[in-house]
C-alpha cells in the first residue's frame, strides 16, 4: 500500500516535469523563431527612411523551430505560446507585426 502510494507519487512527479520540460522547450523555440524574424527585418536595406518593413513571424516558424532544434511535433500550443512571447517580449504593441497567432 505505501509502495503503491509512492509509484504514485513519483509518477504524478515525472508527468508534471514532462510537461514542463515541454513548455520550456516550445518557449524556447518560438523564441528562437520570434529572434529569427527580428533579425530577418533588420538586416533588410534601408533604402526608403519612410519604409518600414514588417515583422512577419507565423505558426509555421515555430513549429520548424521546434522541429529542428528538439525534435517537438506541436500544434496547438504554438499559437498560444507565439501570442504569449510576442506580448511578453512587447512586439504585440507594433504596428508592422504580421502573424498568423
């Protein structure tokens, strides 16, 4: 009975890292995706000062970040999670952002 209790216990505790380690990992990836796409428009030329090129970062950004640096396959929680780091990070506030989030 104790050793049930404590199969249990340890059980409940794995699920509960998994889940965060998961978390982490596709915060990180749609960070990774979010710093790609800064960087993409800010190596664009400036040839027009009244041209400013918009911040285009998509679902499919994060999950090919995902993919390729963690082997994750994610669907729905890489919308939430782009949504989330986008107003975290303060880009939601641009005006030139275009996303699919």
């Amino acid at each position: 009975m104790i050793l049930g209790a404590i199969r249990r216990r340890r059980e409940r505790r794995a699920a509960e890292q998994r889940a965060r380690h998961f978390q982490a990992q596709v915060q990180q990836a749609t960070d990774m995706a979010i710093t790609a796409a800064v960087r993409a428009r800010l190596s664009e030329p400036v040839t027009d000062l009244h041209v400013v090129w918009p911040l285009r970062i998509t679902v499919g950004d994060v999950l090919t970040a995902a993919r390729e640096h963690f082997a994750l396959e994610v669907t729905e929680a890489a919308a939430a999670m782009l949504r989330h780091r986008l107003e975290w990070r303060g880009h939601a506030g641009w005006g030139d952002l275009v996303t699919d989030a």
